[in-house]
C-alpha cells in the first residue's frame, strides 16, 4: 500500500469505457459482464445485455470526468474540496473512490 503522500502523487487513468454523462453533469458508465468469449455468448443464449449500467453520485461523476492519467490525486482533492465545501471526510471518500474504481479495474493509476 502506497503512503497518503505516495497516493497523492498517482494519476488515475480511466479505462476504455463507454460512459456518457446527463445534463445535470452525473456521469453513466456502461461495464461488459463478461469479455471472454463463454460469457458472452451466455448472455447471447439467455438474450440478456451483456452490459449493465453504473451510475455515479455527483461527487464520483466530478472526480471519474478528472482521472484523465494526466490529473495528481492531490489536485482532484484540492477541487473537490473547493466545489463540495460542506463534505465531511472527502480525501477518503476520494481515495475510497479512486481504490474501489481501480479494484473493479474501471481505472489505473500513473
């Protein structure tokens, strides 16, 4: 595990996902069930999607549109703090965030 220091140094990069975003600026992301070939052709037998959508709360649309793989973690924490004021524990809801995005490989890290 990275030091808090360490962690705000990283760049989180969005995978390629397809993920669009509403006019009240919340973003949508569309995840594969399944990318091999089984899986897939599962979902073809049972006439399911093989996608599902993934929608994000306001702050997770904010810091999902700022993990560019060029953006530090320490500057998203700088403006997320200025644009969410009154939030309580916002640095670890944004590590939390930017941990579970990675865990469920939506993002990497730089």
């Amino acid at each position: 595990m990275p030091t808090v220091d360490e962690f705000l140094l990283y760049k989180p990069k969005r995978l390629d996902f397809k993920w669009s975003t509403d006019n009240e600026g919340l973003v949508t992301l569309t995840v594969p069930k399944f990318t091999g070939k089984v899986g897939k052709s599962f979902c073809k037998v049972l006439k399911r999607q093989n996608t599902f959508e993934a929608h994000l709360d306001r702050l997770g649309s904010v810091i999902w549109n700022q993990c560019d793989g060029t953006t530090l973690v320490k500057d998203i924490l700088i403006m997320i703090t200025k644009e969410f004021p009154d939030e309580k524990n916002i640095d670890q809801r944004l590590f939390l965030f930017l941990q579970q995005m990675k865990a469920l490989n939506y993002m990497t890290y730089y």
